[in-house]
C-alpha cells in the first residue's frame, strides 16, 4: 500500500460495536423474528394487546424499582435538556407507570403484551447481554384464580407454537410457604429461610437446616418440618394430598393450596396435556418478589439452560405511582434462551434469505421478463428474488445455495421462445422444465417443492 | 383523605413520560404493529433479510456521520466503563458499520430491512418525536438499474399492500441535474443551486434566478436553462423526450436521463401500474446525499403530509469505516406519517384487542368449560379471550364490547345442559343459537360471521 492509501487507512474509524451487545445478522435475525411473532400470534389469541412505552424514562420513575444492582447497572445521563434520564431496565417498571398513568382510560382488566428491548451495564459474562429483548405478557385487575390458569395456558401454547414437546412447566405458590411459616411463627423470617432453602442440593441438608437455625432463628423441628417441602414428589394430586396436612388450620396456606389445585384442574380441563404442569415446591427463586402462584419452565433435553418462561402473581403492580390497587399475573418468554436451545436442538434452518425462490438475471436483454415473473409470482404469495446483475449463471447460482434460496427459476433465450422455465430444485439439484404461460400450473409446481422439507 | 393517606401521597411518584416520547396503548399499537407485519412482508418477498444493530454505539461510530445538526441532537453519554457512547440517530450510518464490519461474511448483493427505533432530541414541533421507528430497506453492492426499479417496485408494493389505492411514487435522477450543470460548468456549485431551486413555489421566478446568479455564480442564461427542469411537465415519455436535448453530449446526464427510462419501463413491465410512477425533476429535497435515482411518494388524497416514502441511489455507503467501494440504493417507510394518513382517511378500525371472540364468565362453576371452549376454538385458529372473574353479564358485555370484540360467546348452565351456546354478534345485537357437540359447525358459524365486515 502506498503512502496515500495509509494516510486515508488512518482517518478511517474501525468498525466496532460496544462489548455486551450484539449485530444480528439475518441467519440469526430470521428464527429471532420467527420466534417473536409466534409469541405475538399465541399472545393475541388469548386477548393480549401490544403496548409500547419509552426507552427512556425520567430517572426517578426508574430508580429504586429493580433493587441496588438495578440501579447500578442502569443506563443513566442528563439529556440535552438538562433532565435526568434512564434506559428502561425491564418491562414491569414501564408498565407499571403505563397503568397508573392511563388507569382512567385503560379499564380493568387489562391484558398486555410487550416485546421491546431493556438495558442492563452487567459486568461481562457468558451468555449475558447489556442489551436483550424481553417478551412479557401481564394480565392486570384479576385475583381470580382463572388468570393463574391462563398463565399456564399461555406458557405451555408458547412453547408449543414454537416447536418444543418436551417441557415442564414447573408450578408453585408463595402461599404455600407463607402459610407454614405464618404457622411456625417464622413469616417475617421468609427472606432468610427462602435464601437458605435454595441451597438444598448445593450443600447438605444439615447445612441447610443449621443456617435456618442461625439465620431465621428457627427450631430444629420448623426447619426440618419446612425442609419436607423440600422432600414432596409424586404426581401433582399425591404432592396435594402431601400438602395439605402442612397448610391445614393456616388460611393462607389453605388457600395457596386451594388455588395451586385450581391451577392443575383447570390447565387440563381446557385440553392441555396434564403432564406438562408440575408442582414444584422447591422452587424458591422470584418467591420473593411474588404472592402467589410461581411459574418456571424448563425444557426437559436442555435443564442446564435455565428457566425459559417464567413468572407469577403479584398483589400491587403500581404501588408507587398510584394509590389504585392493582394485582396481576404475568410471565415473560426468554427469547434469547430458546433461541440457544433451538439451534443446540437443530430445530434451525440455517438460511440467510427469507425468500424461497431465486431468479437469475440469466439473459441480459430479459430483465422484464425476470421482473413480470418475479411479480406474478409474489402476487401468487411467493417470496422471490431477482439477482441484480447479468453474471455468469455459475455465480448467481453459488450465490443462492450459500443465501438458502429453495428453488431457482432458469429462463435464458431458448426458454423465453418456448414459453418455459428450467425449475432447480436447490437442495437435490433435480431439474423440471415448467410452461410459463399458464402461471398456475407453475405455481402449483413451486408450492409441491416448497412442500417437501 | 386521612393524614395517613396524605403521608403515602406524598412519597409517590407521579407517572409520566420525556417530551416528545410516547406511550402507545393498544389502539395505536394494533394498526402499528400491522403495519409493521406488513412492511416485513414485503421486503421478505423480495429478498429483503432483517438485520439488527445495537441502540448504542461507540460515539466515533456515529458523530459527523449525520451533520452537525445530528451531533447536536444525539442522546449521548459516558457510561459506567467510561466509553463514549451514543444512541444511534438512524439505521444508515449502524447499516454502514455493519457492512464495513462483516463484509467477509455478508456476500454481495447485500438485501437486508431493518426496522428499529432512532431517537433525536430535537426541538419539540407538532409531529415530531424524539424517539421514532424507522422502517428501511436497502440493496448493497450493485449499480445495476435493476435495483433502482426493484425499489420503485417495492414501495409500489408497500403502500398497495398497506391499503393505499391513490399514489404517487416521484422520481428523479441527481445524474441529471448534475449533468446539465458540468455543462453550464456549475457542477460544484450544485448545493447552492439545489437550495435555491428548492425555494420555487415558495418566492417568485425571478427570486430565484438572482439567488442563483448572486449564490451560486450562474449567468442569467444558465439560471433560466436549470429552471427550466422545473416546468418539465406531461407523461414521463414526454419528458423523458423534453429531456433529452438538456443533456445531450454530457455523459453523466445522459447516463441519468437512460436510467429514468429503464426504471419507468421496467416499473411497468414488471406489472405495476405505470400510472404511480412519475418523473418529477423538481425534487430537490435529498439530492445532496445521494447520486443517482431519487424517490419521494406522495399520497394523493392527502400530499399536505409529506413523502410517505423516500430513499435512492448513494455511490459508496461505508467509506468512513473500509475502503471497499460499496453502492447501493434504498428507502425508508415513513410509519408514524402513514399512520395518521390511515386514521385520517378512516382506515383504522377503533379496537382495543387483537382477539375476535369474546367469553364471559358466565355460569360460576362453568369455568372448565369456558377454558375447554376457548381451547379448541383457539386451536382452530381463532382468538378468544374468556373473562377472568364471574361478575355480571351485563358488565362483561360492556368491556367486550368497548375493547371491540366482534362476537361473544354465551354458555349458562341452561345452555350446558343442552349442548348449545349463543352466539351474539357485538356490533349488530343479532343472537343465535348453535350447537357445540360439533365444534366444526360453531367454527364455521364464527367465521362466517367474522367475515362480515
């Protein structure tokens, strides 16, 4: 390189983007997009509708809602205008000021969904972003229990529509728990024993059972008798029964169970597969940010990813902006962890386009004749693209196999005078020759093609 | 309100939100998010893959990319690394470090859309937002006029398929102007020239010729002949013809006036409708960013609004961050201006919910059979939402019908017994009876009248 093209390589910028976000290209981009309109189709037939809020909100709407590490990890700066602002952290927050601000027009209930991205200054690690999308869906204004049911509901159509079989949705309630400590006179103490009861499995029971001792100040037998949740398994009916003598006498424990029993009835009854909800009292994790039923899923080929949908109940959404009591129910599909189990479960196609058929612009005097087929053809609903330039054929048909194109139309002179196509099958290579003139009779041909996986 | 009261009011928040930011309830993100759907759709039929870029980037990346009134108005801050970060103020200049930064990978020609919000902190004007969706689509890496007609054919396609019959899609060739002025010898006065052509219409004639002749040094002559551009008028044939002796003997103008020709024959003979495309060499707006085809699009029922949709031809898109030379062309859908465009012209049914069907709660102990209900009519590809509470019919079918559902669903214990269920049509008051042992007669009963418009 000379002297010149060195000068020019200094004032150039190198491309570069900020550590913990991400550049999707389209093979990643496309199963993201296909994935997040699934969501929106299973949200919109349960009666969810899509809302939007800010990216930015004024600094104290956001602070102190996430807890210290929320905080310290937001996004924050003073605008141009001399006002205190935040990048949203997550969606609760923002929908929180959403409902108490538009209450009065809103009516109750209200049920939302809301795709939209967050922002979090993590400290670097594997598989965490500073930038992800969430994907929540809330329903607002209801404690009756039917709300808890269609949270289920929602959760295992989610997973479904996006072609997972084998899951579990794991199902608890916050009232279970309150309700044993209410009874043993260790309710204020739930913080401690829930931080405790998640060590089980990481260390020893008689750990567990120490720790409860010296930092919940309970007896020898409250944290044996509170480890038995621990213990319960079976089917959800037999785990029920188990509970119901450790709940029996205590109302809130009495009707945690009443409604956890409610939730596994009503999930089945509405042509669910039973199998797919287990009672899970082990799960304390979000516990203390819940009141009552608690959701996590985990897919049963890939446990090591982590929960995929959680959620729960909670008493008051917008206790800081309004004086309206607001209960819901809600959970929020983890788009980026089902993206990861998706392509570890060779469930994505690995194309680069979004289009199905590929036109080469094969003879150079025949451009109209590519551009009026390609039209036929997506008025017909096929998705189809013209190569933009008249180069050797070799090349543009490289150029599909490495985009994923399915099928290629070949026109050159001889076809145009014969009123035919050569119709490639991309994948085998199989060749057809195909009237042109009848535009149905090809677009049958291409739909068979596209038929076959 | 007691002192108590007072005391929790006090330490509140008020729910709010930035100027110039929005809140969008479901009524507006209903129609959003279809078009949206729609845009995407479009692009996908032409080739056209998604991409996504992060909302920050490095703060070299994009200052003095947009001008100085970009710089000015961009969020910017150091965050909790102490980078210098941005939020980005539109998708050109992340498309631009996203192509320069993958180009091994990409391939050439480069398709993509990406639809993602921009923000601007801009002096606060009606219908103007300082966060905003923008919704482009670009072909990089070839000069071919296939793709210039490509995007004409494109934005034909969007506004068509968005419900827009009465269009016009303007093109002009900055080859042209810049033609006529190496002519005049005025070549690298053009920016002056285009300001002052741009003031046409708005001061008189002569005003124009002596801004021309005082800014930009033309003689009267030659301010007359580049007026002369303006008062162009008839078929574009005709002034393709009138054209032609304006650049005769210039090559770059000769080179613009025979690419308006094949993007207008093309743009026909691809089966559009030829009446929607229109040369107009009077658009100014823009010229100076690009090089070669230029689009404005104009609805014809309501032009007060501005181009709805606008883009063109650039040489070199990414020339600040690698020197591989890379053209391209493209255009951006202007969502928020289309939006109100619907609304205005009535396109825009007034709904609060993206389900159809409505279920109330009826009968208390009917719950299961409501769920099972909305199950199967949901996996026959319905949506339906089932009221969470037993409240009272009558108010039930008040939210049903102020959240615009068009059919609810009535099941008592009446109804139960003898396998039927009523059918009311919301908007009209008719009710029917239909039975319910056979799901495929109800499914065909609700499409039916979901069909009626």
């Amino acid at each position: 390189m000379n002297a010149d093209g060195k000068e020019t390589e200094k004032t150039r910028i190198k491309p570069r983007i900020l550590s913990g976000f991400r550049d999707f290209r389209p093979e990643v981009m496309i199963p993201r997009e296909r994935m997040i309109e699934t969501a929106k189709q299973v949200y919109r037939a349960y009666g969810f509708a899509p809302i939007d809020t800010p990216t930015l909100e004024y600094l104290d709407i956001l602070l102190g809602k996430g807890g210290d590490e929320s905080d310290k990890q937001m996004y924050r700066f003073t605008d141009n205008g001399g006002r205190e602002v935040g990048m949203r952290f997550d969606l609760t927050v923002p929908l929180a000021r959403f409902v108490a601000q538009h209450s009065n027009d809103l009516g109750l209930p209200f049920k939302r969904y809301h795709i939209a991205l967050v922002w979090r200054g993590e400290r670097q690690q594997f598989g965490r972003y500073r930038e992800f999308m969430q994907c929540d869906f809330d329903c607002i204004g209801s404690l009756h229990v039917s709300s808890d049911i269609e949270t289920a509901l929602v959760i295992d159509d989610l997973l479904h529509s996006l072609g997972f079989d084998r899951f579990t949705i794991r199902l608890n309630s916050r009232q279970i728990l309150n309700g044993i400590l209410e009874t043993v006179g260790l309710l204020d103490k739930s913080v401690a024993v829930l931080r405790s009861l998640d060590k089980l499995g990481k260390v020893d029971r008689t750990a567990v059972i120490e720790e409860m001792e010296e930092k919940a100040g309970a007896s020898r037998t409250e944290a044996e008798n509170i480890l038995k949740l621990a213990d319960l398994n079976g089917s959800n009916q037999q785990i029920l029964r188990d509970l119901e003598p450790m709940v029996r006498g205590n109302e809130v424990g009495e009707t945690g169970l009443a409604r956890l029993h409610a939730i596994v009835d009503g999930f089945e009854a509405a042509g669910a597969n039973g199998a797919r909800i287990k009672i899970d009292v082990s799960i304390a994790r979000g516990l203390a940010y819940y009141t009552g039923a608690v959701f996590e899923t985990v897919l049963d080929d890939l446990p090591g990813i982590g929960s995929v949908c959680s959620g729960g109940r909670y008493d008051d959404l917008a206790g800081v902006y309004t004086k309206q009591e607001l209960p819901g129910i809600g959970a929020s599909l983890g788009l980026d962890r089902l993206l990861a189990a998706q392509e570890k479960l060779g469930m994505i196609p690995e194309v680069q386009t979004p289009a199905q058929i590929f036109i080469p612009y094969f003879d150079k005097t025949g451009l109209h004749q590519y551009l009026k087929l390609a039209g036929d053809l997506r008025r017909a609903g096929l998705r189809v693209e013209v190569y933009p330039e008249a180069k050797k054929l070799g090349q543009q048909l490289k150029y599909a196999d490495r985009r994923g194109f399915v099928v290629a139309i070949i026109q050159g002179r001889d076809e145009f005078e014969q009123g035919v196509c050569q119709v490639k099958d991309l994948r085998s290579g199989d060749q057809n020759e195909v009237v042109t003139d009848d535009l149905q009779v090809l677009v049958q041909h291409l739909n068979d093609l596209l038929s076959v996986e």
